[in-house]
C-alpha cells in the first residue's frame, strides 16, 4: 500500500477549494456534505458551481477571485483545481508552509492526498483508490459495489448503531460481542429490520440482549472446515468467503497462498499448519486436537484447506475427531485440484471422444511408495488424474509400462495450477519424467494422464491463445514449458 486510508472528519473545518470548473464543484459539494466549512475560489465559477450555490444552505462561500496565502490561515485541506497549472503549484506549497494538506488536479507528485471513489450509504461509505494508477478500474468496481450494496445497509447501520453503548455495557467480552452483533445483524434481527419491521427487529434485539446478559458463560465454538480451491482466489465460494469472514482463528496449509490468505478476516489469528512433502510442520492428529481445543474454547475456528477438504485432503479425519468431542461443524467443498487445473490448462477431464470416467488417484500412497489398483488406473476410456504424483512419476510411468499401457500415452503435468505462476507441460509416457527434470516442474503439480490432454493443442489452448484472450478458456497466464 502507497498510501494511507483513513476517512477524515472535516465538520466544522476550513477547506479551501481553487477552481471553478466541474472537478472544483464536486470537490467542493462532497466537503460540504461532510460538514467542512467550504470557501471556493473562482474568478468565473462555472455552472455546476453556481448550482452548487444556488442549492447549499450555509457553509460555502465563493471568492470572486484567485486565492493569495493569507486565504490559507486555518485550512485544514486544500483542493487545488483551477486551469493554471503554476497557481497550483504555488497553492501546493503554501498549503505545506500552512501545515494544510493538499491535492493538485493531475498531479499526484505534488499531491498529499487523492480522492477516492466513493460508494455513499451513509453511515457505511465505501472508498476505492488505484492510487491513481487506473481511475477507470475504480469506476467499474464502484459501479459494481453500487448495484451489490443495497440502501438497506445504510439504513441497518444507522438502526442498529443505536445500540452500541448498550450493547458494549451488556456484554463486555470483544469476542462475545462481536459474536453478538454479527447473530443479530446477520439473522432474525436484521431479517425483520430488512422485512420493514423495525419494530419487530428492536423487539429481538432486545430479547437477545436481556437473554445474552443472564447467559454470561462462555459459548461452545465451532469449525469451518472450508475448501478454499486450488489457488485463484476467484474460485472460492460465496459460503467460503462468508465463514472465512467470520473467523476468530485459522489454521492453514501451505497450498493457501497469500492473496486467499488476505481475504480471511484481518484480525483472526492465523496458525500454519501446512506440510512440505515428506516433512510435517504439525502431526495431522496435532491439528484435530487443536481444532478441538479452539473450539472449545469458544472459538469460531476456520480450517482452510487447499482444493477440497474431503479429497486428499484428511478433511474426514478432522471431522471424526469432532464429531467424538461434540463440537458442531460446518464443510464448504471447495474446487479440487484436477478440476481446476484442467480448466485452466484448457484440458477437459471427459469427452465424448475421449474419456467416459475420470479417475482421481495418489501417488503418493503410505510410506511415500506407489500404491495403486493398476486393473481399475489403466482401463480404457478413462482419464487419470494423479495427485501428490510428482516425486513418484518415474514409478509411475514404469507401472503404467509394466501394465502394457503404451508408452506413447499423453500426459500433462500442471505446476501451481489456477495461479499465475502456472505451466504446463504435456508430452508422452516415453519422455515425461526427461521434460519434468529439464523444467524443473516442482510441488504442487497435478498429472493427468489420457487422450483427453491432446485436445489442448487440438482446440488451439496455449501461450498464444491465453495472450490474446485472457478471459477465454484457459484464464491464467499459463507460460508454456513443453
Ligand atoms: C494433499 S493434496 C490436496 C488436494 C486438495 N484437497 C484438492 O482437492 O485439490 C495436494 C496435491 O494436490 C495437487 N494440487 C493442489 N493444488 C494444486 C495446484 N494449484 N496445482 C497443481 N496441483 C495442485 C498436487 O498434486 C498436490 O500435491
């Protein structure tokens, strides 16, 4: 982050607005509905401006003329927006030798502050910046938080805002309040209040509260055990998304990078439990137990799991621990790995032509050694998805020979599949394990092997493809490597 984001309070306040042009004016307007004391200097205001006045009740005034420095004395923001680009230059540095903060029109170097796109559902206001990188990306998103954020928000905040103190004198504990405001916003309350009921949603409010003081004892916790996809954080779900929102604490794998990572709620305390083949960070009894104890402890505990929980993922373990203590639990399937990756290799797992059954094995069975049903891996028409494959791709391939599979079979292996640091690379049975070595392919990769990988080059899925049209098929940024 370059800058810093804050939301300023300016009732009351000098601000001092250079320009008579549109900017001027909605610089101006937004000052004023922030309650500052707004004086805008214009030679010639322009329309808008002149609306402006027409329409404003007290707190603005507008100079017939350009500002000299004593017009900064007391100024907490300056906005300079007039045409002359030397006027605002020299109104950026007064403003600095007045201790004001200040922002020139088109010039963010000479700039202390940017403003942002705003979304207004007063008391909740949503601001984008892209640090002025691209303001059309911020009037798209805006546009988009618009039709997301309905006027209700506004309306609830203002509502249930009213019961702040009340609620802070009542329940005491951070974490059961929280737990609280979100039970009350989040459910009946808050369904009533959106139904038009306010009278209804004050009445459960209430009840809540009275209930909520009696009950002082510490809550029984609960664990999100949530799939969190194979890497693009776009592939999560809205129930995802949701829980990992709700959080008090999240125990993590390796396979979560830091962008999903981000999105977890900022201040839930973050445990990694993640593995490196063949070297274990925590037993996976360790983080049963733990999840337990955490939940016990009355914690909401979010355990966030590359791809989907209940494949290859030990997600049926962690439960069975739970189930045994009691303790409720939620499972949001996430996108498992071989899904992910052939979408986004551009490798359908079935078709018609091809492949009837897809098969999702491991490779890497118990003691780190192959540990395969061949009969069931090399029937006909069917395409094998290996996890956990890499290490163990020479024996591999050898079984697949051994079974009188032909070597000349198409294979693909995806390294870091969905993100943008995906490859791809495709070859036979006969010279996979010489390309994977001379690439220097590493974890997490996903193998998939059958005639199904050969439809890539067929529909024309590659480097070029992906260049020209990033939002078609293949999405990532796949860099070719075979
Ligand atoms: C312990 S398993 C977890 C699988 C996960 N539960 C799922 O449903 O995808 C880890 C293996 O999944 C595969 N994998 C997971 N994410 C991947 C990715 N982004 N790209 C390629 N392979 C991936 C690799 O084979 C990796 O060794």
């Amino acid at each position: 982050m370059d800058t810093l984001p804050i939301f300023l309070s300016v009732r009351g306040r000098q601000v001092l607005v250079d320009g008579g042009g549109p900017q001027a004016a909605r610089r101006a307007e937004r000052a004023l509905s922030a309650g500052a004391e707004v004086t805008v200097f214009a030679p010639e205001p322009g329309d808008d401006l002149l609306r402006l006045a027409e329409g404003a009740s007290l707190g603005l005034r507008i100079e017939r003329r350009v500002p000299v420095e004593a017009d900064l004395e007391g100024c907490l923001l300056v906005y300079a927006m007039s045409e002359d680009a030397a006027r605002n230059a020299l109104l950026a540095g007064w403003s600095q030798a007045h201790g004001a903060l200040c922002t020139v029109a088109d010039a963010p170097d000479l700039s202390d502050f940017a403003s942002p796109s705003i979304v207004d559902r007063s008391p909740i206001v949503v601001a984008i910046s892209t640090g002025g990188a691209a303001p059309v990306i911020a009037r798209i998103l805006r546009a988009k938080i618009e039709t997301m954020l309905s006027p209700l928000y506004g309306r609830l905040a203002a509502f249930v805002g009213g019961y702040r103190e009340r609620i802070a004198r009542a329940i005491p504990d951070t974490r059961a309040r929280r737990h609280f405001w979100e039970r009350m916003i989040d459910g009946p309350a808050g369904d009533l209040f959106a139904a038009g009921d306010a009278e209804g949603a004050a009445l459960r409010i209430e009840a809540d509260l009275a209930r909520s003081t009696v009950q002082q004892a510490p809550q029984q916790g609960e664990v999100y055990l949530v799939g969190a996809g194979p890497g693009d954080p776009d592939l999560l779900t809205f129930r995802a998304l949701r829980l990992m929102q709700r959080a008090d604490v999240v125990l993590y794998d390796r396979l979560i990078g830091d962008e999903i990572l981000s999105l977890v709620r900022r201040d839930a305390q973050r445990i990694y439990v993640g593995k490196l083949p063949k070297e274990h960070t925590m037993e996976q009894g360790d983080i049963s137990s733990l999840l337990v104890k955490l939940a016990k402890q009355g914690n909401r505990v979010l355990r966030l799991k590359g791809g989907d929980p209940f494949i290859f993922g030990r997600g049926g373990e962690e439960i069975e621990l739970l189930a045994e203590h009691g303790v409720p639990f939620k499972v949001v399937p996430g996108i498992t790995a071989a899904a992910g990756c052939g979408a986004y290799a551009g490798i359908p797992l079935t078709h018609r032509d091809h492949a009837q059954s897809c098969l999702f094995v491991t490779a890497h069975g118990r003691d780190g050694m192959l540990d395969l049903d061949w009969e069931t891996v090399i029937r006909k028409g069917q395409t094998v998805a290996v996890y956990m494959g890499l290490g163990n791709l020479p024996a591999l391939v050898e079984g697949f020979a051994r079974h009188g599979v032909s070597l000349k079979t198409d294979i693909a292996v995806i390294e870091k599949g969905t993100t943008p640091d995906q490859r791809v690379l495709t070859g036979t049975l006969e010279d996979i394990v010489a390309k994977v070595e001379a690439e220097g392919f590493e974890s997490p990769s996903m193998i998939i092997i059958g005639s199904v990988v050969r439809l890539r080059t067929r529909l024309a899925i590659g480097k070029r493809a992906v260049e020209e049209e990033p939002h078609g098929l293949s999405l990532s940024p796949t860099a070719e490597a075979g």
